[in-house]
C-alpha cells in the first residue's frame, strides 16, 4: 500500500518550528522561573511587614492598656482588657483574648477564633512574644501572642518583648533584651485578624503574573523567528547548494559570510565541490580518453581484420577441398575462428562506443514480437535443429528498432546454448501493457555470487575459464539495447534449475514514437 506523507506533519517536524518551540519554550522557563522567584519574594516581603506591623501595634497598645490592669486579674479584667483591644484595633479588626498564668484564654468577642496550642505553648515556653498563621473558616489569619512583663519595682506592667516571625505550620519567637523570664508578670495576650488585604495583594500578584506571562510568550515569538530564520538561511543555502550538485552543477559556490560555525560549514561545502569539480573532471577525461581509445583501437583493426577474414575463406575453401596437409588444415581451421572471435569483438566494441557516445540510432518500428523472434530463430539456424522451442500463443505488438530486438534475442538463446543445456525456451506473453519474452534454458544455472553482474562488461562468471569463446560483451550489448528500446532485461534462476533471461518491452499501445 503507497503511503501519502501529510505535509503539516512534515512541516511540524521541521527545523524551523522546532527552533521557534525551544525558543519559545525557554522563554516561557525563564518567564515562570522568575514570576516564581518574584511572586516568593514579593510574598514574603508583604507577610513580613503585615506581621511586623501587627506585633508593633499590639505592644503599643499593650503599653497604654496594661498598666492599668490590676494583678492578680479576674477573668472580668481581662475581658475587659480584651474588648478595649478589640476597639482599639480599628480597620485591624482584631479579635483580641488574655490569659493568666497558663489559664483559658479569655475574650471578650464571640467570634474570636481559638488560640493554637502550638502558639500558646511557644509563648508559654519561651516567654515572647509569638507570632503564627493559621486558616480559620477558610480564610488566612495572623495570630499574635505576646507576654506582659513588670516594668518596674512598684509593679506596673509592660511589654517585655519584641516580635518575631512566623510560619503557617509553627510559632516563632524572638527575645526582647528589656526583660527576662524573671519579669514576667504571668499575663499574656492573644490577638488574631484576617489578612484578607494581604491576601488580596498577593492574588494580585498572581494574576499580574498571569496576565503578563502572554504577551511576554508573544514578545518573545517575535526573536524566535528571527533567530530561526537567522539559523535557517544559511542551512536552506547549503540545501539549494547540494541540490545543484546533486543536479550535475558542480560549479557551484556558497558565500560564507561571518566566522560562526555555520560559516565555517559553508567554506567546508565549497572545498568539498571544488575537490568534486576537479575529481569529475579527471575522471570524465580518463573516460572520455578510454572510450576513444576504445573506439580507436576497434577502427583500426577493421580494416586489417577485414583482409585477414578474406584471406581465412580462400584458405578454407582450400581446406576444404584437401590440398592442404592436414596439419596446416587445422592450424587453417584455427586461424579462421580466431580471427572470426576477433572480428566479433571488434565490431562489439564499435557498439559499445556508440553507446557509450549516445550515438547509437534507433529505428522503430510496429511490429509482432512474435514475428521477430520467429526470424531469429530462423537466420541463426536454430528453428528446426530442435534445441531452441518457441512458445508464442498469442500476439505481441511492440513498437521497437527490430535490429537491436534480434540482438538481444540472438545473445540471449546463443548465451543460454552455450552455457546452459538445450532444449531453450523462447516464450512471448501480453501483460497488460507490458510484453515479456523469457528465455529459459536447462543447464546449471548462474551461480548467485555472479547474478549481480552477468550484464556488466567483460564479465565471465567462470574466472578459471577466461577463453570460453566470447568477448564478455554480449550480455551487456543486449541489455543497453534493451533500454535503447524502452525496456528492461533481468536475470535469474528457475526453481527447476537454469537460467532465466526476460526481456520486457512496452506495448504498441503504450511506447513512445520513433526516434
């Protein structure tokens, strides 16, 4: 099943967004690191002051109302110690409660929330003043504990300690250094209020953060892009650039700009076409001097060759007729099929420069492969002999140059008769728009080490053989006639044993016009 490639996806993992996503994504890292780090400092810094101020109001307070009361105090005193806090808390609110000498804190307001065990103890532990926050109906409250201490001789009282900061978990205190345990008059108020404004400021905080982190994501897309597109032009110039060498363009150069890395990967680029402009250079002069040689050497021997072949048929025709001693009618013999083997290489590489020079015409014609396999069975001899079997059930038309078609037909069956065993089967089938030919021998087969290259040049699969009676040449001559004419021939081996040749050629619906 052919698959489709969707080209968001293939857009989605491009460098370019991947660039812009990690940009983007550090960004918003730093971003959330440093609203985190503000938004905890910032929250600390607006705890403490609520804190520091509390603790400074309720001592002051203490400092105005304590003298007054009378020691031992009943639990009337101290309710009313508690209700002139409470009054004189104001926008505070504070919900103010006494106790003395470890007794049950005592209050004046109903709604005062209850004193944590933990705070009591630390004040009581300790003998300063104490601060901690706690949660009380859902709502975030600072609750204050803070000892009253003698002042002097006579017995006044006063605050004796300074404030200290707090948790939400535990109660802190901190010494005062104008008392000591010693001068403590056994009496210590609690007070607690919301911190609902305080609270208030820090949801503000968040909500800056929020409210800021978008159009800080969107400021950053902006150097995003342009770092991409920073990093991606001189990458997409190399792409464009490989492309034409691809393409054949080895002349192509990059400009490389600057002294990062990717400029020095753009000076890279350009040695490496420079050392593939001169190597293909040498290497198409080597081939071209190879091909001509090639094409020089078989020209020259025409003609000599040409002299000696009417030299071999006198001297078989007198062979023949026996006036030459038999000795000298072998070495007759001899000469002429050498000389016959030479004449065919000869002419095979005169063929083989032509294709290699794109000179070889093609001249096509409409025509029933049917026919032209008939034919060349027929010219070669091997139509009645009873080695080679046609199997031609039904038409074939093609439209091919039926020179080069008999070609490679007559060194398809001539290979197959004499490196395989007779009889050879010659078969035509129609598929579709495509016409096969297959022939098909009984011999051993190519061996598998030599399948991938029975078509190439000179190429004999038994090395221990080197004069096995062909130039090398004619698998390769009849697959480059096969493609001169539109199709493709492939080698294999038959489950039963032998070898497989088929020819494949486009119909006549389906092949182009003459050349």
């Amino acid at each position: 099943m052919r698959r489709f490639r969707l080209p968001f996806r293939s857009a989605a993992r491009g460098l370019r967004v991947r660039l812009v996503v990690a940009f983007l994504l550090a960004a918003a890292f730093g971003a959330l690191l440093t609203a985190g780090l503000t938004f905890h400092r910032a929250r600390a810094a607006i705890l403490d002051r609520a804190e520091e101020t509390a603790v400074a109001d309720l001592r002051t307070q203490l400092d105005s109302l304590a003298p007054d009361l009378t020691l031992p105090p009943t639990p009337e005193d101290l309710r009313g110690l508690t209700r002139q806090i409470d009054q004189a808390g104001g926008a505070r609110a504070w919900h103010a409660s006494a106790s003395y000498r470890g007794g049950e804190p005592v209050t004046a307001s109903p709604g005062t929330p209850p004193v944590p065990d933990e705070l009591r103890r630390a004040v009581e532990d300790s003998g300063r003043a104490v601060h901690q926050r706690t949660e009380h109906d859902g709502r975030p409250w600072l609750a204050l504990g803070m000892p009253v201490a003698y002042t002097d001789d006579s017995g006044d009282t006063g605050t004796g300690t300074d404030a200290g900061t707090g948790t939400d978990a535990d109660a802190h205190a901190d010494t005062d250094t104008s008392a000591d345990a010693g001068s403590l008059s056994g009496l210590i108020v609690y007070a607690a209020f919301p911190l609902d404004d305080d609270r208030a400021d820090i949801d503000a905080l968040v909500t800056a953060a929020e409210a800021g982190a978008v159009p800080a994501l969107a400021l950053a897309l902006v150097p995003a892009l342009f770092a991409a597109r920073s990093v991606l032009r001189p990458v997409r110039r190399l792409r464009h650039g490989a492309e034409r060498i691809a393409a054949g363009e080895l002349d192509t150069r990059l400009d490389a700009p600057g002294r990062d890395e990717l400029a020095d990967l753009t000076r890279s680029f350009n040695t490496m076409a420079e050392t593939l402009e001169r190597d293909a250079a040498e290497l198409r002069r080597l081939e071209a001097g190879a091909r001509r040689f090639a094409a020089d050497v078989a020209h020259e021997l025409r003609t000599p060759l040409a002299a000696m072949a009417a030299v071999t048929e006198v001297l078989d025709e007198d062979a023949a007729s026996g006036v030459l001693p038999a000795d000298t009618e072998d070495a007759v013999r001899l000469i002429s099929e050498e000389v016959r083997a030479l004449a065919r290489t000869v002419e095979d590489l005169m063929e083989v420069s032509r294709f290699d020079a794109k000179a070889a015409p093609v001249h096509r014609e409409d025509v029933d492969l049917r026919t032209l396999v008939t034919k060349t069975l027929q010219l070669r001899g091997w139509a009645h002999d009873g080695r080679v079997r046609a199997d031609l059930p039904e038409p074939a038309p093609v439209r091919v140059d039926p020179r080069r078609i008999d070609v490679v037909l007559g060194n398809l069956v001539a290979n197959a008769l004499h490196h395989g065993r007779p009889p050879v089967t010659v078969t035509v089938r129609v598929r579709g728009d495509r016409v096969r030919v297959t022939v098909t021998d009984r011999g051993p087969g190519i061996p598998d080490e030599a399948l991938p290259y029975v078509f190439d040049r000179f190429y004999k699969a038994d090395a221990a053989r080197p004069r096995s009676g062909g130039s090398g040449l004619g698998l390769a001559i009849a697959q480059e006639n096969a493609a001169l004419n539109d199709g493709t021939l492939t080698a294999a081996n038959h489950p039963d044993g032998g070898a497989v040749f088929t020819l494949t050629l486009p119909s006549a619906a389906s092949s182009p016009g003459t050349t």
